[in-house]
C-alpha cells in the first residue's frame, strides 16, 4: 500500500471512532448488540472403507482335520459334507436306527442263549455229581 492510501485509512479509522464516542446512545446500542452467528456446515458421517481388500490366490486349507466314524457297522445318513461348517451340538451322521435296534435284539438273543446253556450246565453237573457215588472204576464199585 502507498503511503496516502495508509493515511487515508487511519483518518477513516480514527473518524469512525471519534463518531461512535461522542454519541453515548449509540455506544450502548453497540455494546448491547448480540455477535452475529458464523454459518456452520453441517455434515452426516459417512462409513467408508480406508484399505483396500486384498486379492490373493491359493488353497485355504483346515488347520485341524478329524476322521469320524461311526461306532457300529451298518448304513449311515452322512448331514454335511467335507469344507461344511459346523457348530457344537450338530449332527453329523446317523446310523439307521433299524440296524441298531435289530443288533440289541441280537445281543439280547445271544445272553439268553448263554443263560440257557448256563442253566443246562449246571443241571448237567448236578446228575454228573450225582451218580459220581454209584459209578465203577476198574470192576471197582464207587461205594467203597
């Protein structure tokens, strides 16, 4: 800036001021004048993604694997399939309940059985125990 336009700006300055002191009036008006407000933008957040995802090639492979099985032979119903997820508590195979319920009934068949034998056993030994006294040993009786 030259210097005429300097003075020129503080003789308008101090005249401005002169101005609003010498009218008290206009001095309380001033003072008692709220701030004008500033305009303000306002903006919604947005979420936004700051990386950017990354694309590989490959196989992902488990970490841990298990072979399950089924305790019994017999047909199974297999629910998942190899790469499904699952959770604790969900099944993941069913043996026929046919197959099962038919392989008690033969346990069960096969203690009776043995029970019979059992009994038929011991009956046997009693008649063997007790014709023991009466049997000839070498033309020898069992009597004494």
């Amino acid at each position: 800036m030259s210097w005429p336009v300097r003075i020129l700006a503080v003789l308008t300055t101090a005249a401005s001021l002169l101005s609003a002191c010498s009218d008290a009036e206009s001095a309380n008006v001033v003072a008692s004048a709220e701030p004008e407000a500033e305009p303000v933008e306002i903006v919604t957040a947005n979420l936004t993604q700051l990386a950017k995802p990354v694309e590989a090639f490959g196989t992902i492979a488990a970490r841990q694997s298990s072979a399950i099985g089924a305790l019994v032979e017999g047909p199974v119903r297999v629910f998942v399939q190899v790469g499904d997820r699952v959770s604790k508590g969900d099944p993941l195979l069913r043996v026929r309940r046919s197959y099962c319920e038919r392989r008690v009934e033969e346990a069960e068949a096969a203690v009776a059985l043995a029970r019979a034998q059992t009994e038929q056993s011991e009956r046997q030994l009693e008649r063997v125990a007790a014709l023991a006294p009466r049997v000839h040993i070498n033309g020898e009786s069992g009597t004494g």
